[in-house]
C-alpha cells in the first residue's frame, strides 16, 4: 500500500512538472493591436512623408495629412484617447519597418496586392489613389499614354506598382526603343528630376502630383489631361498591419464604413483638398 501511494505520488508529481513545463513552453498569444493601443495610449504609424496624404510636420513630430486624420476619428469612436506617433522613410522601408515591429501600422497611399497580402493584413479599403503621367510643362514631347514613354526616360519611386506597370509597359516598345526607368526613394526626388528636365515624364500618384503643383505653380511640370489610369478599381489603398489583429480589423472596417456612409470621411478628404471626394472614395 505505501509503494502504491510513492507511485501514485510520484506520478502526479510528474503530471505537474508537465503541465508547468508545458504552460512554460507554450508561445504566449501575441496581443490584439486594438487592445495594445487602448493599454499605452499609442499608434507609432510610417509614412513616407506625402502630402496631403501623410506627412510629418515641419517640427517633425505630428503626423499630418488625411490618413492621420482618418486614424484619429477612428480612435476618438473607439473611445481611445491615443496619440499618433510617426515616422518617416522611404516607401520601400514600410513594410519592412512593419514586419519588424519599428511601426505598428503602414499609415500611407500603398496598394492593396496578393503578395503584400501574404506578408501584412490590410484594411477595407480606405480610399482610390490612381496613378497620373507627368510632363515638363506644354508637354513637347507629346506623350499622353504609356506606349508613348518608348525611347523616353520616365521616373517613379522605389517600391511602388508604378515600377513593374513602367517595366511591363518598356516590354512592349518597339525593339531598341526601350523605356529607360529611373527609381528614386521618394516621390519628392522624382519631382525634383521631372521639374530640372532630367526626366521625359514620370508616373506616380495623381493626388500627390496635383497637390504639388497647386501648393507650388512654379513647379515645370503638369498632369497630362487626357491620360487614362490603367485601372482605378486596382488602385485601392487600405492601411496595413502585422498579421494577428482581427479586432483591429474588425473595429476599423466597420467604424470607417459608417464614416463613409455619414460623410466624414469626405469631409476630412475635402479639407485637404482632396476634390471631389467621390474620385477618391468611391472605385
């Protein structure tokens, strides 16, 4: 009987070195994005630094812009009294910071794509950012479609669609008559190309592109009226997070569609210039 009552012992003594052994082993669940905000009254977003989309503040401290806006009427619904801190870098770095836990969200224009889909969660769409063909002003060359950049340089920033919709557009030209591509890492070193002539054309964000020019006339380079975007419908922007936050998701999706629905998100769209709201907010 006392041998029966050692072995009965020693073997719960061993069930329990388990069970601790296994609570102590077992990955512990990565918490929700909604809950870590509410507890550190935080949101560290990327940006690469756009306006009127998302940009830092001339002191470098506040993230500006119509997503930041976006962001901050979706948390004062949500109750979280929460700061929005930010950081820039180049478009290409987003994602990566993203994945790497430098960001907690991707807080810029970016495309909703598969393979991005595979790496990061997106958003339902927050808005429509089709692209745009830029010339020097008085377009002398006489390019208005991308078949017309064979034999031309043409310009756009690292990291975005615009590279392989350039890329695929250079595989149809005639052959010898390429389209040589240059990538920069911002958008603004694309401009400053295209205005000093180093540049035929580039092909980047309409919104941007119509924002520079109204906020600086001077700027040598117009939108080509009559060129048509590839695809609006395939130009839909949402903001991304690192996989595993299904109530972030959840709570932004249906907390932005009734912002749609009720107008405040064309009012915040409006108010940064981005007219008429309906371009941007519906496909």
């Amino acid at each position: 009987m006392r041998l029966h009552r050692m072995v009965l012992q020693g073997t719960a003594a061993v069930l329990a070195g388990a069970v601790l052994a296994v609570s102590f082993c077992a990955p512990a669940r990565a918490e929700d994005l909604l809950d870590k905000i509410r507890a550190t009254k935080v949101l560290s977003i990327g940006t690469s630094n756009d306006a009127p989309l998302s940009y830092v503040s001339p002191g470098g401290s506040e993230a500006l812009g119509a997503l930041p806006d976006v962001l901050r009427a979706f948390l004062k619904r949500e109750g979280i009294d929460a700061r929005i801190d930010v950081t820039a870098m180049p478009f290409a770095s987003l994602l990566p910071a993203l994945q790497s836990g430098r960001i907690e969200l991707m807080g810029d224009a970016m495309y909703i794509r598969p393979a991005r889909a595979k790496i990061v969660d997106f958003t339902d769409v927050v808005f429509y950012n089709p692209e745009s063909l830029d010339v020097p002003k008085g377009n002398p060359l006489h390019l208005h479609s991308l078949a017309d950049l064979c034999g031309h340089t043409a310009g756009t920033y690292e990291g975005t669609t615009y590279v392989d919709l350039l890329k695929s557009a250079s595989a149809s030209c005639p052959a010898g008559k390429p389209i040589s591509l240059q990538q920069y890492p911002t958008i603004q070193n694309v401009f400053a190309d295209l205005n000093a002539g180093r540049l035929d054309a580039a092909v980047v964000d309409a919104s941007l592109s119509a924002y520079a020019i109204k906020q600086n006339p001077a700027l040598g380079f117009e939108l080509v009226a009559d060129y048509k975007p590839e695809s609006k419908a395939s130009s839909d922007c949402a903001f991304a997070i690192a996989k595993g936050s299904p109530q972030f998701l959840q709570a932004f999706n249906t907390t932005y569609a009734a912002m749609l629905k009720d107008g405040t998100a064309a009012t915040i769209f409006a108010k940064w210039g981005l007219e008429p709201t309906d371009f941007f907010l519906k496909p």
